[in-house]
C-alpha cells in the first residue's frame, strides 16, 4: 500500500515538474519569437547592424518568450514577470520613462556639433526630415488607433528609439484613460522594437530611397568644407540650444535637457570625468538594461497581434516618408542656394536621427559616386539636428495629446 501511495505520489511530482516546464507550455507564438530573437542577434554579428542594440533586444526576446507555467489567477505570471522580480523591477524604467533622459545624456556627451555650428542652415533639414513623425501620426489615426496611441507610434518616423520608448511610456503604456473612458493599450514593446529595428536596418532602407529621389550629378555635388568652430562657440551652443527648444516645447526638456547638459560636460572640458562617465559607462549599462528589459516585454501573447502587424507597417512608411522628406527638402535648398555653396541633396537623408548610422550611409555613397567627395562632416549636422528634432517632435505630440 505504501509503495503505491509513494509511486502515485512520484507520477504526481513529475506532472507537476513537466507542467513548469518550457515544453508543456511553449506554443508556436513562443517559438515564432524565439526566431525573431535569434534574427535579431544573427543580423547585429553577421552585418554589424547596430550590434549594441540588436543582441540585448534579440537575447531579451528569447528570455521573454520562454514559456511560464500560468496559475490559476491568469493576470499573475511566474519567473521573470513576477512581481517584485529583477526584470520587473528593471522594466519599470521603460514603462515610467527614465530610461531614455539617462541614454540622451550619453548622447550629449559623446556628440559633436561642430558641423552643425559651423553650417546652422542645415538644421532645418534635421526638421524636415521629422514629416515621417506627423504623417505617420495621421496614417495611425486612420487605421483606428487612439489619438495618444498615434501619437506614440509617428514617432517611430524619427528613428530615434529612445525618444519612442519616452513617448510611448507617456502615451501608450495601457495605464492612460482617454475621456471617453477607453484604455489606451499598451504598446511600448511594439513601438520599442519597430523603432530599433528601422534605425539598425538604415544601411539597408535609406540607399534606395536616397537613389530614387537623386540624379547621378546630384549626388557627385561637393560641398565646401566646414568652417573651423571656437571652443567659446562649442560652449554656447549647448546653453543656447538647451533654452531655445526647452521655450519651444517644454514638454520635451527631460530629453533636450539631458542632451544639452551631456554635451555642455563635454565642450567645458573642466567636466572630463564626468563627460567621460556619461558616454561610456553610464550609456553602455542603460543600453544594455533597455535592450534585455524592451525585449524581453515582447511576449508572443501580446506582442503577436493585429496592432503589432500595423505598427511595423506604420514604422516602415514612416522612415521612408523620413528620408525621402529630408531629400527632397534638401534638393529645394541646393536650387535656392548661391552657386558657390551647394547643398547635396544626399545629406537631407541623415536628418532622421539614426546618429551616426544616416550620416555614414551618406557618406558611402558619396564615395560610391565619387571616390573624392566626403560628405561625413556634412551629413552629421543635419544628422545631429535630427535628434532634436525627434525630441522636439515628441514634446510637441506629448503637449497635444496628454
């Protein structure tokens, strides 16, 4: 009789073992997204696509997607979704939107706006290139999503992943009540991933567009180098900069005001430890913590869905719509411009504010076209105006739409 009741007790232990585990559990959404992940990982050590980003997101997918043993209570999950969890708790800086600011902050530190300085016309083509941000807004609009779910989605237009992982935990993280009582869903995940997926596949999207809306003598057009920038003027900018934008949209200063704090620890020179801290360890560890805890938040339960299809779409039309704008604005410059200063049109591509990435794909094909004509120096102000410009955009959708 014992040894019945300890071998029904044994089968009883090894259900209950196999129903906690992954093969009792997994379901083909899981395994879908477990290749997504893998995609993810083989994309950033194969091509070199923005590897920084792309490991921590693809790793964070595949542990968000190893299937948990769900209770009987289906709102509580288990392992990495526990309350009071590592990756909870880490998350919580995704979804309450502290993330971004810190990562803006290495930015700051690590950019250099000379070319912008010395060159400040092209910092309109960093503001025409964010059309993607508003047309991509109206098209979200139209297909049914709520005014502040569409609004976190345009932003995707402006290829800058942390300024969409900022707007999204504003508007779209499933906790806001719109008046007429609808819940806004949750789509940071979504919005999150198609963001850094665009700006780590820029090398790939923007050369066609950039061909299409180019002639061959356009883009074998050299500019006139750069001017030579004074440390008083790399000083200023940042202050100048930080008060104009912040008086233009206030909404959006916890990123401008990181930016522009960064960037003045960098041209003080006084600051160096500092500047050093915020561009090196302080970003490398935020990017690592954003990349794992934003992939990892993309169950295939939620993240598999119509909304998510739509969004991609959305994401793809936006960066396009992006970088054809900035070229074509660009182009409008060169025929307005003095014949002694021309504008290539290429440039107007780097107004999205994939930094550096846009500036480089620039570059190449400049060199692709002409051997002897760099365009780095000059892609990387529109580029760098670029970044504020996504960040005003931001603060201005966020004032509208709050």
């Amino acid at each position: 009789m014992l040894d019945c009741e300890h071998n029904s007790g044994a089968v009883v232990g090894l259900k209950n073992f196999y129903e906690f585990t992954g093969f009792a559990n997994v379901t083909g959404g899981h395994l879908l997204m477990i290749l997504i992940g893998l995609v993810f990982i083989f994309l950033a050590i194969k091509y070199d696509y923005e590897p920084l980003l792309l490991i921590p997101i693809g790793t964070g997918i595949i542990i968000g997607n190893i299937p948990m043993f769900q209770a009987v209570d289906f709102n509580l999950k288990l392992g990495i979704y526990e309350p009071g969890s590592v990756m909870n708790i880490l998350y919580s800086g995704v979804v309450n939107g502290w993330y971004p600011p810190l990562i803006f902050l290495g930015i700051g530190a690590m950019t250099d706006f000379s070319s912008l300085i010395s060159n400040p016309r092209l910092m309109v083509l960093g503001a025409a290139a964010q059309v993607g941000i508003f047309a991509t807004f109206l098209g979200a609009l139209w297909l049914g999503f709520a005014p502040p779910e569409a609004g976190a989605i345009g932003i995707i237009g402006g290829a800058d992943g942390p300024t969409a992982i900022f707007l999204s935990s504003k508007l779209a993280n499933g906790m806001n009540v719109m008046a007429n009582g609808e819940t806004v869903k949750n789509l940071i995940g979504p919005i999150a991933i198609a963001a850094y997926s665009y700006m780590a596949l820029v090398p790939v999207i923007q050369p066609p567009i950039i061909n299409l809306f180019t002639t061959k003598k356009e883009r074998t057009i050299k500019m006139k180098p750069p001017r030579a920038v004074t440390r008083l003027e790399k000083i200023i900018f940042p202050i100048v900069g930080l008060l104009l934008t912040a008086y233009i949209s206030p909404t959006a200063l916890p990123l401008l005001g990181m930016l522009f704090f960064g960037n003045l620890l960098k041209e003080s020179t006084v600051t160096n430890r500092l500047a050093d801290t915020a561009s090196n360890a302080l970003i490398n560890t935020i990017t690592i913590l954003l990349g794992v805890t934003v992939g990892a938040s993309t169950q295939a339960d939620v993240f598999l869905t119509k909304d998510s299809i739509m969004i991609f779409g959305l994401g793809a039309a936006s960066f396009i719509v992006a970088t054809a704008g900035g070229v074509i604005f660009a182009k409008v410059m060169n025929w307005l411009s003095p014949k002694d200063r021309p504008i290539n049109p290429m440039i107007g591509a780097a107004g999205v504010s994939a930094v550096p990435d846009s500036a480089r794909v620039v570059q190449n094909l400049g060199l692709q076209n002409d051997p002897s004509n760099h365009l780095l120096m000059h892609a990387m102000a529109p580029n760098v105006s670029g970044v504020i410009g996504s960040a005003v955009g931001a603060g201005i959708l966020l004032s509208f739409l709050m």
